[in-house]
C-alpha cells in the first residue's frame, strides 16, 4: 500500500497577470458548471474587452485613455466606450446584461476576438481585486508555508509509504508547474504509484460549492482520466478542532492585551459568508457551508468566553463578508459587520476586535471583501501587519490580519490528515458534506 496525500487549497495567486488570467478562467468555468452563472453568457464574443489602465471601469470615456486587454497587453487600435448597462439593454453592438460594466471595446479584433467576452470580463474583475490589494495577494506565502510544515511532518512519521503533493483549485504559477488537481492526481499515479489517495483541503470551513462541487470534482475527473480505480478518503475541515480553537484564543488574548483591562470589548469572528437563497441556479440555501461554519464559530466562541478571563463585558460575535445585500441574504440572516457595529454600539461596548479566523492567511476576501463590508472602499487600507484601524459612533474597530499563529493551523491540518490516513488504513472512507 502506497498512499497519496494531496494538500489541496482554493488557491490565490499572488498575481493576476497573463498566465494566471487562464488560471481564474478555469475557476470561472466551474461557476458556470455549478450553475452559479448561466452558460448563455458564453455566446457572447464581440470582440475583445478593454479597460483604461488608469481608471478601470470608468464611468466616462478618457480622451485618451492607456488601454490594456483582460492579460494586460497593451493595446492602441481602434475602440468603442460602453458605458455601465443600468439594465438590459440592445446596442449596434449586441445585447448588455444589466449590471455589465463600463469598458471599452475593440469590435471584432484583437486578442480577445474568440474569446467569450464572460471571460475578459471576469479577468478585469479579478484584475481590479488584485489592484485594491496593491497589486499582490499576500495569501500563498502565509499559507504555503503551512501545508510545507505539514507535508514534512507527515513524510517524518510515514516515510516511503506516502506521497505527499500539493494542488490548487486556481494554480498560482501555472506557466512554472502545473499544480491544479487534475494535473497532481496524475502525477500521484503516473509517477509515485500510489494505490490510495487522502485529499486534505486547507479549509477550516468545508463547503459543497468549493469542495463536493468544486475541487473534489477535478480530483475525481483527474482519476477517472487515468483509467485506474484508486480510492479516495477525504479528510474532515480543519476549524472545530481544539489545536485551531486554541490559535484562535491565544489571538484573542493577544489582541484584548493591548486594551485596557476595564474595558468594554466585542470580539467579531469574522467569516466568509454565503447565500442563503438560490445563486443563479445554484441552491445555496442547501449548502453545507451554513451548517459547517455555525459549528466552527460555536466552537471557537465556546472556547474563547471558557479561556479569557476579562475585567469588563466580553462578548463574541460571529459577522460575514459577502453576499450581504436583500437578494441573497433576506431577513439579514448573516450578520454584517456594520449592523454588528450599530448592534455592540448600542449596548455599550467601546472596542470591537475583528479577527478573520475563517482563512490560513489574509487572502483577498479578508482584505477586499471583508472591508468592503464596513464601508471601506478606498483600498488598500491597512498596515504593513494587514492590521486596519476605524471608527464607527464612537467605537475603536480593529479589523486584524487572517494570518496569525500558524502552528495551530498546521496541527489541525496535520492532525485531520492522519485522522483521513488511520481511515484508509483501516479501509474506512470519509466523504465530508456527502450524508
């Protein structure tokens, strides 16, 4: 017995740029293919794409604007300004969903002309996330250090009787090493010929989009390519356990030691978010997510109102990043960080402490997304730590870095992913989400 063990994560390049554009193009797939967004937007290739370097989605046309396609060449040709569509809407140069984005258009030329105009689309988006982040996602370096712990410790304990590989859902460097599962999934049976294989994900939260749908479907597809009939085990999500609850109390303490003793504090534990309604003709609302991340937030509140000890009111709140708005979130059953501000002001409290305890890193929903939510727009705005500071009626709000204390990381992914061994040594199987 031989057994492959894929560290496999979501994956965020450190850079949106010509090669990576292809890897969120595959992402972007997959949204598709779950349903998230319909696949009519395929159809549609007018030409290809462009944005003004200087001022991307901008609301007028520059005279003369520095154009840049979705791979960020430049391009000098001849263009047309579409303003933002503020509802569908039929032009001599076809059909505009509403909400599609201001740009300029290179009509039936250039690069993009064979390229479903979703896809250019999607890249500005990604491009225009990465720009709020300065340009580079700290993500991969604060995470990839973790799963190479975790790969050293597991080959220390089993030596030649594994493989250890990592995969990626959007590959970081796919024009240096091809690392997205399919890819990995090969290796592990063209190469390390393993007869059984762990898949462990980086995820303290696992969901049936990002994982059932998502990233275990690559590794499946990947396999099924080869023709062999490997098993598959995969390992359980990393929050919950009493290693990842113990990081997030010793972040806590850490961060209550800089206030004084008598004061009054919340502690937000911040999480991604998810529809709680159907997105597009994905129904969201089923998601393991919802079940999955009330676990994990119960658990590390439980441990954090069991372990501080506080001179004033400690409270613990559990807020979300994204799909916060009426469509997808009706009756605000996800609890925004600006109604969670309005909620602690009113009953007293002076500081609120923000920790994003979801990610092994600060990755572009922390830092976009989640100050998106407290009405941060103008980005980057935070330290050279990725600590950001605020007020909101009177209370000091300290949004932390995701990344911190990395060893309780590493022993809940190390620990889960022995847990998925013993199973297959025990000819046992998990499948997480799956009942």
């Amino acid at each position: 017995m031989k057994i492959g063990i894929m560290l496999l994560d979501h994956g965020e390049p450190p850079e949106y740029n010509e090669h990576t554009y292809y890897s969120f193009r595959d992402f972007a797939t997959s949204l598709i293919t779950m349903g998230f967004v319909p696949k009519i937007v395929l159809r549609f290739d007018r030409g290809t794409i462009l944005q003004d370097k200087n001022k991307i989605y901008s609301e007028e046309p520059s005279p003369s604007p520095t154009l840049i396609d979705a791979k960020l060449h430049p391009y000098t040709g001849k263009t047309h300004y579409i303003p933002k569509a503020e509802k569908n809407r039929i032009t001599r140069f076809g059909f505009y969903r509403k909400g599609t984005k201001p740009h300029y258009l290179a009509r039936k030329t250039g690069w993009g002309y064979g390229e479903p105009d979703y896809y250019e689309m999607y890249g500005f988006e990604i491009h225009d996330r990465w720009s709020q982040m300065g340009g580079r996602s700290p993500f991969y370096e604060q995470s990839q250090s973790q799963k190479e712990e975790v790969a050293k410790r597991l080959k220390k304990e089993y030596g030649d009787k594994v493989a250890v590989r990592f995969a990626y859902g959007i590959d970081p460097f796919p024009h240096k090493k091809k690392q997205d599962p399919m890819t990995v999934v090969k290796e592990f049976i063209n190469k390390d010929k393993i007869t059984h294989l762990v898949v462990s994900e980086h995820f303290s939260v696992i969901t049936d989009s990002m994982s059932t749908h998502h990233l275990r479907k690559h590794v499946e597809h990947g396999l099924h390519e080869t023709g062999k009939h490997i098993p598959i085990t995969y390992a359980d999500q990393l929050g919950g356990t009493e290693a990842f609850n113990e990081g997030v109390v010793l972040k806590a303490k850490e961060e209550l030691s800089e206030l004084p003793r008598n004061a009054n504090v919340a502690v937000f534990l911040s999480n991604h978010g998810f529809p709680t309604t159907k997105i597009g003709k994905y129904d969201a609302s089923t998601d393991c997510y919802h079940r999955n991340v009330k676990e994990v937030y119960e658990s590390a509140k439980k441990a954090i109102l069991q372990d501080v000890d506080w001179g004033g009111k400690l409270t613990v709140q559990q807020v979300f990043g994204q799909f916060l708005g009426e469509k997808y979130n009706p009756g605000q059953k996800m609890m925004s960080p600006t109604r969670a501000l309005d909620l602690v002001s009113s009953q007293g409290f002076e500081y609120v402490i923000d920790i994003p305890y979801e990610f092994p890193g600060d990755s572009v929903d922390v830092l976009v997304k989640l100050r998106n939510a407290y009405g941060l727009k103008k980005l980057p705005d935070w330290s050279e730590k990725y600590e950001t500071r605020l007020k909101h009626k009177g209370i000091n709000v300290k949004i932390t870095s995701a990344s911190f204390h990395p060893e309780h990381w590493i022993r809940s992914y190390l620990q889960r992913t022995m847990a998925a061994i013993e199973r297959v040594a025990n000819k046992g199987s998990c499948q997480h989400c799956a009942e």
